[in-house]
C-alpha cells in the first residue's frame, strides 16, 4: 500500500496566489524528504531536500523563496508555490527517504491560470 | 552520482519476458543501481534495488555484471499494466535520486 500521500490531489488557482502542497509519511517518520517537478514529456526534476527541524536544501537553479519548504514534523513536509504564475504549472511529487530506499507520493496537479 | 543511459522505448509482448537494459559504465563502488517505474500521471513506484548481485522480488528480478557497468530489470511475464516508463537510476545509500529520460516499455497484447 501507499506510504507517501500528498493533498491535494490537483489544485487549479489564478496567478499571483500562493498555493500549499502537503506531503506525508503514512507510517514512518520520515527526517528526510525531497521534493521533484516534472513538466508534461519531460523526466522528475528535483527541487530541493527537506530536512527536519532545519532548512531545506535546494538544488541549482530552484528559487527558495518562490518554492517555501517547511519540515516541521517528522510525518510532514509542505511546499508552497509563492505568487504563482502560469510557468509555475506542472507535476510536483514528492518522495521519503526510507533506510536506503525512497518512496514517492501520487503527485499533485498545479495548474496556474 | 554516476548517470546511466537507457534505450528511449521498447516493446514487448504480453506474456513475455521484458528485459531491460541500463548502462551505468561510471558506477563508483558505493552506488547501488535503481530501478523505478512511472506510469502516466502517477507518481514513481519502486521495482527493485541492487548493489552488486542478482535481486529478486515479487515484481522483478534485477541482474547486475560482474563489472557494474550495466544491469538489466527483467519482468517476467509482462501484463498491459507494466507499460510505463521504467527510470535507472545510480546513487549512494541514502543519496540523491537524479531521474534521466528512461525507457518507455509499452507492453502489446
């Protein structure tokens, strides 16, 4: 069974709102997570990593105030798209790392209109 | 990490083994070699992991050379509802997963 959810599911807004994304361990605390995009066609592309109790890590090139990462429980990480706007639409899934495995959620559906 | 290069698609035959290949020639001793499988709109689902010999598990079985340089992810019996696309992926224990392109196997009745 699953082990990662995410909610919501999809999520439509208008531009210039800001939009959270919630992504939860099931059934494990989780003190790492990591959070990945992926534009339609195109392969997962990771964000950052979330890290519990301090600050995420973000990979080259990703905005970390644009894309809020907040790791405050050992079950929880959320991210928040900051003023989105219609480039900011894709795929965003995130993953736990589970001894030497991770484990990725369903996906949620950000379209900015 | 090291990369891995994979063919972009393949077919394969319902019922039929599918077999999947994955070169990884810059593997450093530490890296295992992943395997993850993406179907359309989901998100990715673990198949199998290995470091250096054959892994089996109750999806597939994953054969590793002896050099690591390559691998293949090796489905069995091949239903409609493996077509996907099918990620190798190089890391460490506990690293960074870095997806490329992978392979699209789409499975025909």
């Amino acid at each position: 069974g699953a082990v990662v959810s995410q909610h919501p599911s999809w999520v439509i807004c208008k531009s210039g709102t800001s939009v959270k994304i919630e992504c939860r361990s099931l059934d494990f605390q989780a003190t790492t997570m990591f959070w990945y995009r992926q534009f339609p066609k195109q392969s997962l592309m990771l964000m950052a990593t979330s890290n519990e109790g301090s600050k995420a890590t973000y990979e080259q090139g990703v905005e970390k105030d644009k894309f809020l990462i907040n790791h405050a429980s050992l079950t929880l990480s959320t991210l928040t798209v900051t003023s989105a706007h219609p480039e900011d639409s894709s795929f965003y899934i995130c993953s736990e790392r589970r001894q030497e495995t991770q484990y990725f959620g369903p996906g949620t559906r950000l379209l900015v209109l | 990490d090291a990369k891995t290069t994979q063919p972009p698609s393949m077919d394969c035959a319902e019922g039929r083994a599918a077999n999947l290949p994955c070169n990884h020639s810059t593997i450093s001793g530490n890296e295992y070699v992943y395997w993850y499988r993406q179907i359309h709109s989901q998100g990715p689902q673990y198949i199998i992991h290995g470091l250096k010999n054959n892994e089996t598990n109750e999806m597939a079985s994953l054969i590793i050379t002896e050099d690591r340089k390559s691998s293949t992810l090796i489905l069995p019996h091949a239903t409609l509802r493996d077509t996907a696309v099918y990620y190798c992926i190089v890391a460490s224990q506990g690293g960074k997963l870095i997806f490329g392109q992978g392979t699209e196997l789409s499975v025909k009745p």
